[in-house]
C-alpha cells in the first residue's frame, strides 16, 4: 500500500525516525489474565495486518507477507510489578511505554506490535499497545482495540463484529487498491501531474517572528473547545455549509498566512483510502496528500475554497506509490531543504471509545501517557473531535517558538476557529 512504502522508505532513508502509535488502558476490577490473553490473541488472529512481515533486498522493492499466528512470549508480556504506591507504579508504565515508542521496529523479524500487561494489584493493571505505523494508521488502531475488549467482554468463544467483517485480510485489499490505482492511474496521474505543475513560491516564516531558539525543542500548544462556545462554532459551520474538517482545515490555512508572506501554500493532510466495503479492515490505508491553498479575503472565501480542495483530493486519493513519490519529490524541490512545511490531521473521536467495560473489569484509556517532545519543521494541527469537545494540538517550528510568537499565533487561530479573521 502506498502509506506503508512512504512509512517503510522514511525509516529506511532516516533510521533514527521514530512512526509508532499507541494506547495505554487502567484496567479496574479483578481481572482474568487468561482471558485477557486469549481475546488479545482472537484479535491479532483476526487483524492480519498484525501478522504482516516486511523485508527488502538490495536494489529491489520491499516484500509482504504474513507470518504465522503469535504465542506466548511472542503475543506479549506480562509483568507483576513491585510498586511502593501505585504513583511509582503509574511512572513505571508511563516509562515503558516511552521506551517501546523509542525503539525502533524490524519487521523483517518482529510483529507489528508490542503488547504489555502490567499488574499492581489484583484490582489494577496497565496494558500498553505499541504499533508500526507501517502496519495501521489511526482507524485502524482503533479496529483493533474495540476487537480486543469486545472479544473480552464476550467471553472466550466470543469473537467481535469488527474482527469478523475484518477477516478478509488487510493483504486481498492491498490487491484491490493495486488494481484501482492501475485502473484509474492515468485520469489520476493526470489531475496531480497538472497541479504540481503549478509552482508553488518559496515559503519562508515572516521575519517579524523568527527568533534566535532559545532550545531545539519546538512549542506544543493545546487548546480544548468545549460547552457553549463548541456549539456556537458548530453551527456556524453548519450555516456555512461546511463539515467540521473543513472548517479546520480554513481556520488553520488562515493561520498559515500569518506566518508566511507567501500568498499561495501547500498543506498536508492524511487521506484515508478505505472503500465503503473496507471501512472495518485494519491496516495502513491512510496517504498524505497536499492541499493546494491561496490567501483569501474573507471568511467565506477560505471555507470556500477549503472544502473545494478537500473534496478534489478526496476524489483522488487512490494514488500509486509511483505518483505519491512524485508528489513527495516536486514539493520538497520547490524550495530548500529547511523550507517550512504545513499539516492538518483530524480525528473523528468516536472511533476511539475512551472506556470499556468488560464484565467485573472497566478498562480506561490515557491513564498512563507518556510525555513525548513533538517536532515540526513548519506547523502542524491536529484536531480531535469528539461529542462534546474539540482538542486542538498546534506545534511550531522551534525558529518561531519564541512566547510572544506562539502567543501571536495561538491568538489568531482561536479567533478563527471561533468564526472570525482579525484585520479583515
């Protein structure tokens, strides 16, 4: 799949790269570690693409297949560990799971996965989840953990819903999207190689935030929308017509032209390429794929303009390896290596389902998140909408990290996000 060769060039090109996501889970109650195990492993038997392995020769393209079904050591660890307070056991979890976010995946030898299941007391474990980003994306994280705690709550002889839609295998919907993009590969090859012809400028941040760094770290905001002001946001976005993504998706591209005199940039999104009928496979079907944006005038102009993008691309998303390293390669040719670069990545929160409750066990996800540095070469945003709230998590190059910068940019992407634009 094209998402896994971006993933698997990367690490291959920058060995030090770190593409992993994770989950960590309280898990309150007596809980039955047999059982537990067996729904794991129901879930990894069902998931295929936890079973994939991934090697290369020299001078030809990377290899996929599947292994066979994990045991015992090899599915995960169980550890029962000796904590004065169940504080000192939280900063253990959390330093295990830094550490297997650290390491770096082999999938030529390893499963795409590290499980952990940590106990403190009969009543209170931790279990930890690390995978490859070359094997799932975001949805399909989340495929796979409601596989693992429907399968507990069902019992040993209880396999969930997702996990049998699933069985068909990651691997045949490789074969599918192969052939996809081969079938429209020339009207597709046509729409991007015509868009990238289009130069973009050089992007350069305004010299009136660039600072000397006072640390190689870059700035991580976050900003939760929630109550009265989420509900006034959202049907602003509904009377202008546009979704939640889209309205984002504007707000951030205003905030971009804050920090760049350019008035026309690139910015990336992730696209899922998942058919009606994949919407329940896990695997890494996600690709990015720029949005080609200019500088408006008004607030109408960029939802505008940012809902035309998104819906173009999304029409387009089915791209082969071959035209998404042309994508890659023409933007990072547009300019020089330390040009700043622009993302957006939003998460629709209901796939991931905060809390789970199995039997006499309640199991509770984020209790024991690491603290993890966050880099960017421009700006990114990610956004996390769920029912009731709206995580937004902006992170700034280091040369614009200076407090009054980030104040600056943080004051103008909450007055857009709220439906206004200062100065126009």
């Amino acid at each position: 799949m094209p998402g896994q060769r971006i993933h698997h060039d990367d690490l291959m090109c920058s060995p030090e790269l770190r593409t992993s996501l994770y989950a960590s889970y309280r898990i309150d109650g007596e809980l039955d570690v047999n059982g537990f195990i067996v729904a794991l492993s129901q879930a990894v038997k069902s998931h295929e693409v936890l079973r994939i392995g991934v090697s290369q020769e020299p001078g030809r393209d990377p290899r996929q297949w599947l292994r066979e079904e994990p045991g015992g050591g090899s599915l995960i660890s169980c550890r029962n560990v000796q904590s004065a307070s169940e504080e000192q056991f939280n900063r253990y979890a959390r330093a295990v799971l830094a550490k297997d976010l650290s390491d770096s995946w082999d999938l030529g030898s390893q499963y795409p996965f590290r499980y952990r299941l940590l106990r403190y007391s009969p009543t209170v474990h931790a279990f930890l989840a690390t995978f490859s980003h070359v094997a799932l994306d975001g949805r399909g994280r989340s495929l796979v953990l409601q596989s693992l705690w429907q399968n507990l709550a069902g019992g040993e002889r209880h396999t969930s819903p997702v996990s049998e839609s699933s069985a068909a295998g990651f691997m045949d919907s490789a074969l599918r999207h192969a052939e996809i993009s081969l079938a429209g590969g020339a009207r597709t090859s046509e729409f991007w190689l015509s868009r990238l012809r289009q130069k973009l400028p050089p992007v350069r941040f305004s010299a009136d935030l660039l600072t000397e760094p006072a640390s190689r770290e870059c700035a991580t905001e976050r900003v939760l929308v929630q109550g009265e002001r989420l509900e006034r946001i959202r049907s602003l976005s509904r009377l202008k017509g546009c979704s939640e993504f889209q309205w984002v998706v504007a707000a951030f591209a205003d905030t971009v032209f804050e920090v760049v005199p350019q008035d026309r940039v690139a910015i990336m999104i992730p696209v899922d390429t998942r058919l009606a009928s994949e919407q329940n496979v896990s695997g890494m079907f996600t690709v990015p794929l720029p949005l080609f944006i200019e500088r408006t005038e008004s607030l109408d102009q960029s939802i505008r303009q940012a809902r035309r993008e998104i819906l173009s691309v999304i029409a387009r998303r089915n791209v082969s390896s071959t035209i998404l390293d042309g994508i890659r390669e023409a933007l990072s040719s547009a300019d020089s290596a330390d040009a700043p670069g622009f993302s957006v990545t939003y998460v629709n929160g209901q796939w991931n389902q905060s809390e789970w409750h199995c039997g006499d066990v309640v199991a509770q996800e984020g209790a024991y998140r690491p603290r993890v540095s966050l880099h960017s070469t421009g700006m990114d945003l990610r956004a996390v909408s769920g029912d009731d709230s709206l995580e937004l998590t902006l992170t700034l190059d280091v040369k614009i990290s200076s407090p009054d910068a980030v104040c600056r940019v943080i004051a103008f992407l909450e007055s857009r996000i709220d439906g206004s634009i200062p100065g126009r």
